[in-house]
C-alpha cells in the first residue's frame, strides 16, 4: 500500500522533467512561427492581384469612360497620358474643336472590377490599392511604403485600411469616414482629427470651398454591392 500511495504522490506532483522541456520547446517553437508569420503579414505584405476585365467588361468600361468624357471633357484613361492620335494634326498639335454637351450623359455608373481595373492602369498603384463596394461604403486596402529613414518602420511596407460611408439624403450627398486601421488595428478617432463618423458635407459643406462645390456638383450617389452610381448636375 505504501508503494502504491508514494508512486500516486509523485504522479500528482506534475510533469516530469522531460515532459516539461517538450513542452517548453514547442512553445518556444509555437511564438516563433506566430511571429514570423506577424512580420511577414505585416510588414511584408504580398501584393494585391491587379484586376484584368475580359473583352467584353473592357468595352463596356470604355463605353462608360467615353461618356464620363463627354460630360466632363476629361478622359480618366489617358488623364497623365498622351493625347491619342486622332484628337492630333499633323503635325502633333491638339485639334481644335468647339465645345458642346448636347447628348452627353452625366450619369457616372462604375463596377467594382471596373474601378480596381481602373486603378490597375496606373502601374505604380496596380498591386497596392484595392477597392471594394458594399451598401452605402466604400472600402480601401492599401500597402504604403514606409521610407528607409523613418524610425523603427523605415524600409517596411504597412497595411492601411479605410473605409468612406456614401448616401444621398435630403438632396445632398452624405460622406462619413467610418475608420481607419494601421496594420490591422483602428485608429483612436482622436487621432483622426475627430471626424470619425461625421458627416463631412455637412460639416464643411456651408463655407465656400471643396465640400460645398462637391456636393453641389452632386445630384445622386448609390452604393450598392459591388456597383457605384453618381449623376452629375449641370
């Protein structure tokens, strides 16, 4: 009996000498792994896969840009590049041509594809911004580059994302800025000038300057799933 109550005595005791090393082991093991993978999400972050349209979504893209350009006299595809050849003479000068609108459409109706591909025609932005269309928001991923300088971050790459409520009430647009995360964690609002699920039109909208040009440029906005409608005023 008594060899019984000893062996039952070092049994309640705890883990033997080996069993606790294992143990240690993995753990040290385990945070290492979580680690490498934190850093490697984090400050590693692969890029985004650019959106490429297939012939038919491409069309119909260009079909929309073309009257976005006549409403607005500017192309949103060749905006930083070169004019094409037909707008040419020549002797490579702008031709001249007078104004109009008659028959231009002021209705902006965009994809979620159409818009990240959109983006993707800029080579710079192609895999480091990503934008997504749900109800009334709009949400952006981005990978932004810290500079080799800047303290403990120099040299990384860091994701941001935000997210931009947008509705149309009462004849004006509603924008609210619903957050901003740094590397997976919210910002305070106290960080972002406390504007943090304010109404920005309403807000600035009053005094003469951007907010109110915006938003009397604005007849309409719509944000559905994956869809963005704007209409223009004269």
């Amino acid at each position: 009996m008594e060899g019984s109550d000893d062996s039952v005595n070092r049994s309640s005791k705890g883990f033997s000498g080996p069993t606790v090393l294992a143990i240690v082991f993995g753990s040290v093991v385990l945070a290492v792994v979580v680690t490498l993978l934190v850093v490697r999400y984090f400050f590693f972050p692969a890029p985004f896969s650019p959106v490429e349209l297939n012939a038919r979504e491409q069309e119909e893209l260009s079909g929309k840009l073309d009257r976005i350009e006549q409403a607005s006299g500017v192309s949103l595809v060749d905006m930083f590049g070169a004019a094409p050849d037909d707008e040419l003479t020549q002797d490579g000068f702008l031709k001249p041509e007078p104004y109009s609108e008659e028959g231009a459409s002021r209705d902006i109706y965009l994809t979620e594809r159409e818009l990240n591909a959109l983006i993707a025609n800029n080579t710079d932005l192609a895999r480091k911004v990503a934008v997504d269309l749900s109800e009334d928001l709009v949400s952006a991923k981005l990978l932004v580059p810290v500079d080799a300088d800047f303290p403990v971050l120099g040299g990384k790459t860091i994701r941001v994302r935000a997210g931009i409520g947008f509705t149309y009430r009462a004849g004006r647009p509603v924008l609210k800025l619903k957050g901003i995360s740094l590397m997976g964690v919210p910002l305070p609002n106290a960080w972002m000038g406390g504007i943090k699920n304010v109404d920005l039109v309403e807000e600035y909208g009053n005094d003469p300057g951007f907010w109110k040009g915006f938003s009397d440029g604005i007849d309409a906005i719509s944000v559905r799933e994956g869809k963005l409608f704007i209409r223009l005023k004269e």
